[in-house]
C-alpha cells in the first residue's frame, strides 16, 4: 500500500503538483536505507535535496562602504563637467554671420526655382490622366460588343 502511494505522489511530483507535504513524504521514504528497486534512481534526486538543505554559507562578507562613497562622488562630479559643458558649448543667437544668411537664402531660391519647374513638369502631362480615363471606358465598350452572339454561342470562347 506505501509502494502505490509513493508511485502515486512521485507521478504528481513529476506534474508538478505536490504539496510541501507531500514532497516531505517522498524525502522521508528516500531517506530510507531500502528503497524499491524501480524507484532507485529517484533516491539521488531526492538525496540531493536533502543534502543541500543542510549547507550553509559562513564565510564572512567584507562591506566597502568607503568605494560606494567614492563611487557616488565620482558620478556627481562627472554629472557636473558634463552639465558645464553642455551649458558653455550652446550655440548663441548672435553667431550666425552675415555669409551664413546669405548662405541659406540662395539654397532657398534655389529650391523654389526646382520645385517651380516641377510644377510645370507636372501641368504638361495633366492630360496623360484623361486620356486613361478615356481608355478605360473604351474597355467597357468592347464588352458590349456583338451582346446577341455571345447569348447565342455561350460555350464558344470569346475573340479578344
């Protein structure tokens, strides 16, 4: 009767649906000098759980409380230069020099004159959109032509 019970738990364990209890059951059967032979390779497993929650850590850790203090210093200063730097190396309003007016006013003329000839570019081939216009209802039209012979030869394949 123990035998199905452990089989039992050990398939809800393998689901993942034991209980703590349940578990506790298992490493107590396990612990055991004589286990079922079918179920040996479960007492490795079960051993090491046991064993590992019986280490414990003791070596003592060192806190260098003097670095932290060092390194937050560090970053306020390098957060400073940083902000010093930003503020002195701003571009000001008065910089820009006469040749850099001058400058930005013809490449402006320049882009005006482009996008002037593109319009007209654009205005010269407007019709192109009619005449497609056009050609599409002229391809309905086609569709209506000879109605009474594609009524009377409907398995015959139509001309194109």
């Amino acid at each position: 009767m123990v035998l199905n019970n452990i089989e039992q738990l050990l398939e809800k364990y393998e689901d993942g649906l034991t209980t703590l209890k349940e578990e506790a059951q298992l490493k107590d059967y396990f612990k055991q000098e004589t286990v079922a032979p079918h179920l040996e390779h479960y007492k490795a497993i079960f051993g090491y759980y046991i064993a590992n929650q019986q280490e414990t850590f003791t070596k003592n850790v060192p806190l260098n409380a003097k670095n932290n203090y060092k390194i937050k210093w560090l970053s306020v200063a390098a957060v400073a230069v940083l902000m010093v730097g930003i503020y002195f190396n701003r571009p000001k309003e008065d910089t820009i020099t006469e040749a850099d007016r001058l400058a930005y006013n013809q490449a402006k003329s320049y882009l005006e004159l482009v996008s002037r000839t593109f319009n007209k570019g654009t205005a010269q081939v407007h019709y192109l959109g009619a005449i497609n216009k056009a050609g599409t209802q002229v391809d309905y039209l086609k569709e209506m032509e000879n109605p009474v012979g594609r009524i009377l030869n409907n398995n015959k394949p139509q001309k194109q």
